[in-house]
C-alpha cells in the first residue's frame, strides 16, 4: 500500500512516514508540504491513500482535495489535522474525503488508513461528537478498531432523519456505510444498480442528506 502524506510540518511527514514504514503498514512515495505540491505529486504518482492537513501556506488542504477528487474522483483522501471544525468537517463530508482525524489520536492512523483502503469511511471520536452537536445525532462514537472496521460504543439511538426508511433502504444504507459500490449492492441485495441508484436517491430525498459520503458517515455515527 502506498501512503502519501501533505503536511506543512515536516516533522510531522517523517514522523508519520517512519511510523507507517517501520510498522509494514504502507511505504510512503512522497510528502508534500503545502496544498499546491499536494495536487501536482499526485498527478504525477498517485497514492492509494493520501493523508493531507488542513492549514497549510498557500492552497490549502481542503481546496487542494477538492481539486485533486474533481480529476480523480476515486481518490481515497483521509483528513489528518489538529482542527475539529466543524466547517472543516463539513466541507470534507461534501467535497468527498474519505475521512476526517484528529492528531492527537495518531494510534488510530494505520487502522484509519487500513479502512479507508477497504471502502470505509473513517471518523475519529472527537470529530463525531462535533457532528452530534451539530446535528443531534446519537451518543455514539465511531473510529476504525484493530482490523479497520469501524467499531461502536455508547447508547445506540436511530435519528428521526432515518425512521421512514423501509427495511430495503436501510439494508441499503447499511451497505453504502459499508464501502460498497452500487455493483456491489446490488449483487449482495439481488437488486439491478439501477434499483440500487434509485433507492440511494429516494433514501437521500427522505433524510434531507445531500451525498452518499455524508449518508455513510451519519450512519456509522448513529449504529
């Protein structure tokens, strides 16, 4: 697995990279320190995974994921700062990031990485508990455990925003929390994907969520 790193610290991008490198978790081809870097390296090499910062001198992190998705729609790009803002957050949910961490939990980075390499969505506990604030959600935090899979803990409470799906659209939404792709639930349900982009849309419509990445993340954040 190869692991780019964008953080205007290079402390930060040597510490990271020996720690993935030392573990066998991924070899790290290059690291940027500023947004503009960021996005000419990956045209030039891109990563299986790119860790990227927020603040960073010039382009920053956030408009330099956004212009990377619009030409590489498949980039898998987890978020990695010290900012739990919940505009930040926000903006990574809509542009399409594949996750959002904090620093201070830098433990949790291989398993976030190992995740988001096999379809998850990745959301440290602090980022979560912000995205309950704003949006009322339940007392669950979500973070990727050992294996990389997302794990739960606290009291489990379904959002009103998901009370009038079917059991068809949540099995549906289940999968799309999942990782999969509208092939791959479609195969696992027995539905054709045009079946399958439909309940995605008519799921979207009854829960006021504008994109599949932000029903992922509000979904693992509520089971």
């Amino acid at each position: 697995m190869k692991v780019a790193i964008a953080d205007d610290d290079p402390i930060v991008c040597s510490s990271l990279a020996t720690i993935l490198a030392a573990t066998g978790a991924a070899e790290v081809p290059w690291t940027a320190n500023s947004g503009e870097i960021a996005m000419s390296r990956y045209a030039e090499d891109a990563p299986d995974v790119l860790l990227i910062d927020v603040q960073m001198p010039g382009m920053d992190g956030l408009t330099a994921s956004e212009r990377i998705l619009r030409t590489h729609p498949d980039a898998r790009i987890l978020v990695l700062t010290t900012f739990a803002d919940e505009a930040y957050i926000a903006k990574a949910m809509e542009i399409g990031t594949k996750g959002y961490l904090i620093k201070q939990d830098v433990s949790s980075v291989i398993p976030a990485v190992q995740a988001v390499m096999a379809g998850q969505i990745v959301m440290g506990a602090e980022v979560l508990t912000k995205l309950r604030l704003v949006n009322g959600g339940a007392q669950t935090v979500v973070r990727p455990n050992e294996s990389g899979r997302p794990q739960g803990s606290g009291r489990y409470e379904v959002p009103d925003r998901f009370a009038n799906l079917t059991d068809r659209e949540h099995d549906v939404a289940e999968l799309v929390a999942e990782g999969l792709d509208n092939r791959e639930i479609a195969a696992k349900l027995f539905l054709s994907e045009g079946t399958v982009r439909n309940r995605i849309s008519d799921i979207l419509a009854k829960t006021n969520i504008s994109n599949r990445t932000k029903l992922a993340v509000e979904w693992l954040a509520c089971h």
